[in-house]
C-alpha cells in the first residue's frame, strides 16, 4: 500500500503516475490512461498544459510565497480582479484559500460571524440537502448529506439539517411540468426553514448541479431562483458550492450563471488550479463584507498558505486559459458531443437508467431494473467494480454509489478535460461500456 495516503486503503497498490500528456496520464509501466473524470473534476486543461507551465516557471523566478499577514502579490491580487470580473452580480470580494474544504469552512465561518456582527446570534443552523458532498474537515463535513460520512464523527460542529436535492430523474412525477417540479422541490426548503425557526438558520448549502453524491444532477430550471426567494424571505445567506461544478465544467464559469442566481457566497476550488496548484476561493457579496468592515472589521480566519504566490499564478493562466482561449464555448460543443455519444451508447442499455449533466460534467445512473429505477443491491459493489475495469482499461471515471432515500444508488461521473478531442469522447464511451458490461456480468 501507498505509505504517503495511509487512510485511503489498507490493502492493494496504486500504480505510479510519472508523466501527463494532455488528457492522458502515463504510469511507471508506460500505461496510458485516459483521464475521463479529471481525477475529481479537477484537472480541466488536461496534464501538460503549456500555457500554465510557463506561469508556474515565471513565477517561481519572481516569488513563490510570502505570508499575507505581510504582502500581498501581483498574481493574487489579478486573481481576485479577474475572478470578481466574471462572477455573478453582487460578488465582489474574493478569499484565497488552498482547497474546496477550506473554501467551505471559510464559508460556514463568515455566514456565522455576518449573523453574529449584525446583531443576529440566534442564526447558526444550516440546511443542506441528502445529495451533497461540501468536503472533509469538520464543519464541511457536517453540511454534506452523507450520512455514512458523518456518522461517526457525531456531535458534529456544525448544526445542520437536510432536504431532498432537485433530482428530476428520481422525484419528478409523472405528468408533473418541470417548472411543478422545481417549485416542490424549492419549497421543501420553506418546510424546513419553517420546522426550524427562520430565525435560527443562517445558510443553504447546495451544489448547482450535484456532483460525487449523485452525478452531474442540474437542478430543473427556475428551481434554484426560487431557492434564492426564499432564501430572501427569510434573510438567509444563499452558499452555492461550486468547488466540483464551477471554472467552467457545466460551460459557464459560474455554474449558476446559467441558472440566473446570484448566490450571497460561492466557493470554488478544483479546476481553478486545474490539479497544477492546489487553491480554492470563498467568494462573497460586498453587503457580507461591508458589514463585517463595520463590525469588528476582521474576518476571523486565515490560513499560512492562503493567497499563494504559485497557487494564484496557475489559477491565473488557468483562467486565461479558460477565459481567452474559447475553452467555455468548447466545453458546451464537446460536453453536447460527450451527451450524444453517451446516448448513442448507453440509451438501449437495460441497466442505465438516465444520462445527464452540463457541459463536460456527465453522470450516468445505474439501475437494477429501468422501469421500476431500483438501484442495484449495494452488496454488488457496482460502483467499485466499474471503477477496477475502467481503470484496467485504461480509463480514469468516477463512479460512485450515492444515497436515494437510504438506499444506495451506482452512478458514474464524467468530467474530462475541456481540451478532450473527439476520438477521445470515442475511447471514453468505448472503455466505459466495455468496463460496465464487465462489472455486471
Ligand atoms: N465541495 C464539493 C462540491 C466537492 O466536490 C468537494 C471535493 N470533492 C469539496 C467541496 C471538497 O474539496 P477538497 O477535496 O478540495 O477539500
């Protein structure tokens, strides 16, 4: 076993990877495999990306860190114009972190601290939904929905209750318009406000389009600007966790611009250092940070390696990359094409239940049985299995079994680099299918 990640597994070897070449990784043996997922969604510019090597080369001649309790540096204050310049209205302060768990609990912590500064300390809960998975550390930990997860590290930091994730394929109703569908699913979020007491709860926690826990789930449209209205209503900060769906991977750099919201905080991370830096971002309305300024004036969190020198760079050319180089338009041309070879491949097939996603973000929901969608048994191990074959294959996908209603359910997440060719859309699906039909013989 890997002695550098002892919690990941106790048994078996990982191969080591020595080279990236574009959207392909290269292991110790001269394997190749095709990176159909991004690792998590991460490596977007795919493993060689020229532009953000040089970034990286120049950066490290200038400066590579010097500690934000003293200076702060060219690359991140660009990163923070830039990003502030491309998000939705009203988001005009940006927070460098080195993570998507540190851009949450940054989060979490300026949500409580607004309440507490404007005279509002009953405010400390949060809802999150059943399909969500918002990071690792202790208080992120407590806003994800999965209940395994979370289990044993109870009492958890964080108070916060779930509803159900717009989940068409799974909730809609028959007959019932999707424009029904969004409003039901949005006011289960008015319930809940209203069983806790809309003067104890300080934030909704959602993914824009859901990502580990249940596959490039989009909400319906119009769901999550009702979300916003209630939010409103109720004087409760709207965090959209864009750490898996932003920078880009639905074909907007925002996954909520497509949506028409405009969240009070974002958090991203993942593809804005596209795996060659790690850097994650809290972003906030200026209203937020206008009231801490004229409260205490002080935000009360940091970390040593925030604002990074090296870390901002990358995310610089990262953008640019994404920004002036045409690669949004391409990812919704590509992520179309990835849809339709997925369709072409997998619409007849008796165990995929549905397809969807946005631009390179995918998922393809496995079922024991299409018409009644039973998921299949979680003995099986669908999810892990795919995961072996593919890999032997030589493709890298993420497959997963979220939870429907405390039941597990098999999905694989799709989530290539924005550069993927159209061969390659060709060799993903091919692998795929080869490794589905191996792990459910
Ligand atoms: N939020 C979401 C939506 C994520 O997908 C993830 C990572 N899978 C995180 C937060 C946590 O990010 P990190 O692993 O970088 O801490």
């Amino acid at each position: 076993m890997p002695n550098h990640i002892f919690g990941r597994s106790t048994k078996g070897t990982l191969p080591t990877a020595v080279k990236g070449d574009g959207c392909y990784l290269i292991d110790s043996s001269g394997k190749r495999y095709l990176d159909g997922s991004g690792g998590a969604a991460v490596s977007c510019l795919g493993h060689s990306d020229a532009k953000v090597r040089t970034a990286l080369h120049d950066q490290l001649d200038r400066v590579a860190f010097a500690h934000t309790g003293f200076f702060t540096s060219d690359p991140a204050e660009a990163l923070a114009d830039r990003l502030i310049a491309e998000a939705p209205e009203g988001i005009d302060r940006v927070y460098l972190v080195s993570g998507g768990s540190e851009a949450v609990e940054a989060a979490l912590k300026l949500a409580r601290q607004y309440f507490l500064e404007t005279g509002q300390p009953s405010r400390h809960r949060v809802i999150a939904r059943r399909q969500s998975y918002h990071g690792n550390t202790l208080g992120a930990l407590a806003t994800g929905g999965n209940e395994w997860r979370r289990a044993q590290f109870r009492p958890l930091l964080v108070e916060t209750t779930h509803i159900a994730p717009c989940y068409e394929y799974r909730d809609r109703a028959e007959g019932e318009t999707q424009e029904a569908y969004g409003q039901r699913a949005a006011e289960e979020l008015e319930a809940e406000i209203r069983r806790l007491g809309p003067e104890t709860v300080m934030a909704f926690v959602a993914e824009p389009v859901v990502g580990a826990t249940a596959g490039a789930v989009p909400a319906v449209p119009g769901y999550l600007r009702r979300i916003r209205e209630i939010c409103d209503r109720h004087g409760i900060l709207l965090i959209l966790d864009e750490v898996m769906c932003g920078m880009g991977r639905t074909g907007h750099l925002f996954a909520c611009l497509e949506d028409g919201v405009a969240p009070d905080m974002i958090t991203i991370a993942k593809g804005l250092g596209a795996g060659y830096q790690p850097i994650g971002a809290l972003l906030c309305t200026g209203a937020i940070y206008e009231a801490i300024k004229a409260g205490s004036g002080f935000f009360q969190h940091g970390h040593t390696y925030m604002g990074h020198a090296m870390a901002a760079a990358a995310a610089n050319a990262v953008l640019s990359r994404i920004l002036d180089d045409g690669l949004l338009p391409r990812v919704r041309e590509q992520g179309a094409k990835l849809d339709a070879a997925l369709r072409d491949r997998f619409g007849q097939h008796p165990h995929v239940g549905d397809i969807r996603g946005r631009g390179l973000f995918r998922g393809v929901e496995l079922v024991a049985d299409r018409e009644t969608k039973t998921p299949f048994d979680p003995a099986r191990k669908l999810n892990a299995k795919i995961k072996a074959e593919a890999f032997a294959e030589g493709l890298i996908c993420y497959p997963m079994g979220g939870t429907i209603d405390g039941q597990r359910g098999d999905h694989v997440l799709l989530a290539p680099p924005f550069i993927i060719e159209d061969a390659q859309i060709g060799e993903l699906t091919t692998k795929l299918a080869t490794a589905i039909d191996r792990a459910l013989a």
